[in-house]
C-alpha cells in the first residue's frame, strides 16, 4: 500500500493541552486508512502525543498511556484540573463547596503568579511525566522526531530532534507562568505554542506532504471582565489566532477538529469526546490526503509555500 504513494506524510500536531487528545482520534485515522507516516513534529501537548507515537507506534497504545496516566495518583497530584473552568451544571451542596474552594484557590494561583517565577517547578513537571514516557532519547524513536519549543532568552524558536526526549517534551508543553522553564542543553525553554501553535516546519527536502493538525482555541464570544489579568490573557488570545491563521498556511493539508476548539487546556475529562473530534476530522481530509500523497507537489507550490516560510 505505501509503494502507491509518491509523497508520505510529515505530520505536525498543533499544541492545546487537552485540546490536543484530539490528535490520537487523528492517528486512528491514518492508521486505518494505511497512509504512511515519514516523519513527525509536535508542540505542547500535540508535542506529548507525537513522543508517545514515536515511541510506541500504535495509536491503541498511546491511548492507553494516556488514559492511565490521566487516572492515575502522579497526574491528579500535579493539579492541573484547578485550571479547568468546565461549564457542566453544578447544583448539589457539595458541588457549591467545591466550586467555594475551587475560587478561593485560584485567587492563591493568581497571588502565586505575580509573586513566584512560576506556580509548578518544572522538575516536578519533568518528575510526572516519567509516569508517561519511557526514558529513551528524541533520536531512538520508530520515526524521526521533531519537538518545537521556545529559547525564553533571545525569543527564538528551537526545534529539538535529539536529546532527553521526556525533558524535550516538558519544554515545549512548559506554559510561561505554570511551569517554569526548563533546561535543556544549556537552553532555558519554554511552550513552543508562544511562537507556532502547530510546528510546520517548512523543507523542501524529503518531498514530503506536511499535514497540520490545529486544535487552538478559537476567540470566544464571551470572555470573564473581571480582572486585569482577564483583559490581558484576551489581548494575548487575540494575537496568538491572528498570527496562527498566516502560520497556518504552510500546511498542505490542514486538520482542524472544529468540536474542541471551545474546549478549555486543562479539561482532559473530555479525552474521548476529543479523540472522537479528531478521528472525525481526519476521515473527512482523506481524499485530500490522498490526492497530496498521489501527486509531486509542483515547483510553483513549493516555491509559494517557502515564500511564506521566509516571510513568516
């Protein structure tokens, strides 16, 4: 089946946080539909899930890590779940309660924030998703793998494909203020989704057909006024979607799971709702995925698309 393609795929997974588990509903597509994988590159939490793919090669396993992990002590201790703003009805007393304390504890994390480098030490971090990963390096994974991150001292973007591979993943998912940066070979780094929500990195050299699976949020409607802090995460949320819309447009084909994009970072409550996005979304591009991979890409595409490369 892969001899009757002329081009494989360069898979890039855009980051979101939980948003991103839509990213395994993806690979359960190209799976099944026998498209050949070459090469992959992940940011944040697409970042995660390309590691776990390139270390298992089996989407059945990496859901299975994932969801083991999201149940398990290590994951529910480290408390992202403080950072979810769920809007499922709460009316019993005890929900009342717990929302109470939810609220007095995230005005402890707004205190935190202003105060400390960040609210999570990233060796923490680093220490939690040893629960996840098996501790083997970039380059020893089943496709060559790319993890894109954030240098936080000069502002450029590092693209990572040899090396620690769980310390790698920790600094492209390091979100600023949550997690603090991590180190890694003399490098402070951050979230790689600062600089490019999905990590297409534009190449002329493999002829490959690079797919971009975006599952960033989209600008909501309706935002809290509360705090200052709201206004200035708004003004960063503006931002980041104009300028992923012009990134965006390196991708051959583009994968867009349009049910997770109101979905919050941290509700991994949802893993099979988001998974079931994705799958949806890959099923409907794959004729697309089929006519990029049948055909060379001409040489006036290729020199359009790394015109924006250079300009972007």
């Amino acid at each position: 089946m892969p001899g009757k393609y002329k081009r494989p795929i360069h898979l890039a997974l855009g980051g979101g946080g939980a948003r991103a588990l839509a990213h395994i509903g993806v690979l359960n597509v190209i799976e099944r539909e026998r498209l050949p994988i070459r090469r992959m590159s992940g940011t944040s939490g697409g970042a995660v899930i390309a590691a776990l793919y390139a270390q298992t090669g089996d989407a059945r396993q990496v859901y299975d890590r994932m969801r083991a992990f999201l149940q398990s002590e290590a994951f529910r201790a480290f408390g992202l779940d403080l950072f979810s703003n769920s809007t499922e009805e709460k009316r019993s007393y005890w929900d009342r309660v717990e929302n109470l304390i939810h609220y007095l504890r995230s005005r402890l994390v707004y205190t935190r924030v202003l105060m400390a480098e960040s609210i999570f030490p990233s060796e923490q971090f680093i220490e939690v998703l040893h629960e996840l990963f098996d501790d083997t390096n970039l380059e020893d994974g089943l496709y060559p793998l790319q993890i894109a991150a954030v240098n936080v001292d000069n502002g450029e973007d590092v693209l990572l494909s040899r090396g620690n591979l769980i310390r790698a993943v920790a600094a492209s998912s390091a979100i600023p203020g949550l997690i603090s940066p991590v180190e890694f070979e003399g490098m402070r780094l951050i979230d790689g989704a600062v600089l490019n929500a999905v990590p297409l990195i534009c190449t002329d050299k493999h002829r490959e057909v690079v797919v971009g699976v975006d599952v960033s949020r989209c600008v909501r409607a309706e935002y809290p006024q509360r705090l200052a802090i709201d206004y200035i995460f708004r003004a960063e949320e503006i931002t980041t979607h104009r300028l992923n819309q012009v990134h965006l447009g390196k991708a051959e084909v583009l994968i867009r799971p349009h049910e997770v994009r109101h979905g919050h970072w941290a509700d991994f409550s949802r893993l099979d709702e988001f998974i079931a996005s994705g799958e949806q979304a890959a099923q409907q591009r794959v004729p697309d995925l089929r006519r990029a991979m049948q055909h060379q890409d001409s040489p006036l595409k290729r020199w359009l698309r790394h015109r924006l490369c250079d300009e972007t």
